[in-house]
C-alpha cells in the first residue's frame, strides 16, 4: 500500500555531501524515507558517513547534491532553519554540552529562551521533563555534581524542552559505562513509545543498533542494507 507523503517525516534522494573540493567524499548518493514514530538505528564503522547523514537530517550540515524534505518540504528551501533544529528536532550528542555554571533545572530552560513562554512557564515546564527523567530531585544540582548518566537524562531533558517530535542520536552512551548507557537507552527508547516520537540513533555498536526497528548500515558513505528489526523489544 502506498504511503500518503504526510506520513514520511524525511525523504533523501541522491544526497551526497563532498568536502575539499570534492576530494572528500562523505555521502555518495543516499536514498531513504523515515516514517513518522519509527526507531531508526544507522550503523557503521568511524568515515562510514552516518554522523554526516544525521547532520544533514538536523540541519546542521547541507548536501552538496541531491534532495532532502522533511514532511514533504525541501529543508535546502525552509527560510528559517534555526526555527526548524529549536522546535522540529531535538538533538542528544555523545558529549552532553551542559552549560557549568547553570543547574539541571536551568540548562533545561535553554532552548525555552527564544520562545513566548514565560519564567513559570520555562521553569514548570523544566521540572516536568527532569520529571519524566527522574531528575526532579536534582534540579538545582550543578553538571559537576552529576554522574555521566545523570547529566545525558539532563540533556535528554533539554532536547525535548520545545516539544521537538523528531530525535536526533549520535553515539548517545558513547561516554557512559555499560549499565548507565543501557539506562539511557531504555529511557529514550521508553519516550519515543509514550510521545510517538521519531527517533534515529548512530552508532558503531551492533547491540545497541539492534534495540531499534530497523537497521540502517552505512560504508563509504553509502546505504549498502536497510533491513526491519523483528527483535526489537516492545
């Protein structure tokens, strides 16, 4: 059965990405569509071109070649894109990027900044994501008294502070040890059910790729396999 175009959250075709005036290849002709809700891993060894892919996905890169929409809009022709990575995307990095100086509560509330809402409002709704992480208790503790898996709950916080549906995953336990990064996994995999969130996660590491519904795998910056997951945990 064919999929309305509304259902599609990303559509690439042909994208490729060249840098050093085309001496570096990193994308060589990339096809896909992600639906709406799915939990996408993309795999593949340092170079493959999967972090260059993400970039591209969250607007923080542009191809040099081909296209690439988001619910059926061109990216490359959105006025606006700062306005698209606040509120379309939320963004979780192998480093947590916490600000030093601020509380969970507060580095919660940065992205909240450019919004309408006001001081109650970024703080009420601050509390309720650390809620959800189970940080509440927390929230007036600094980034230096947070234990690595404490920190990326914060910034898994963060990353939903303006309702952002789609999540964009590099190597998020790349800094953690084996039981907190199975932690964050569970958590962000437990939002993406209960908020029906789009979510595509990076990494090299096959066991975590597995935990998702479909398996993307990347070389020399092509898509050599896209395969469903049936063991993907419900």
């Amino acid at each position: 059965m064919a999929i309305p175009n509304g259902d599609w959250v990303f559509e690439a075709s042909g994208l490729k990405k060249e840098y050093d005036d085309g001496r570096v290849q990193a994308l060589r002709g990339v096809d896909f569509r992600i639906r709406q809700g799915e939990f996408v891993a993309i795999v593949g060894q340092s170079g493959s071109g999967k972090s260059t892919l993400l970039q591209m996905l969250g607007a923080l890169d542009h191809p040099t070649a081909g296209t690439l929409n988001y619910r059926g809009a061109s990216l490359a022709e959105k006025a606006d894109l700062a306005s698209y990575r606040a509120r379309e995307i939320g963004f979780i990095f192998q480093a947590f990027h916490l600000l030093p100086t601020f509380t969970a509560l507060e580095n919660v509330q940065i992205p909240m900044l450019g919004t309408h809402r006001s001081v109650a409002e970024r703080k009420h709704r601050a509390f309720e994501l650390l809620k959800a992480v189970g940080l509440e208790t927390r929230r007036h503790h600094f980034p230096a008294k947070l234990s690595g898996g404490e920190r990326q709950r914060v910034a898994i916080a963060r990353s939903l502070a303006n309702g952002a549906s789609v999540l964009l995953a590099d190597e998020p336990t790349g800094n953690l040890d084996t039981e907190n990064a199975d932690l964050i996994l569970d958590l962000i995999a437990g939002l993406r059910r209960e908020q029906n969130l789009t979510l595509i996660l990076v990494t090299h590491d096959l066991d975590i790729a597995r935990q998702a519904a479909r398996i993307i795998t990347m070389k020399d910056g092509r898509i050599v396999s896209d395969t469903l997951n049936l063991r993907e945990p419900t």
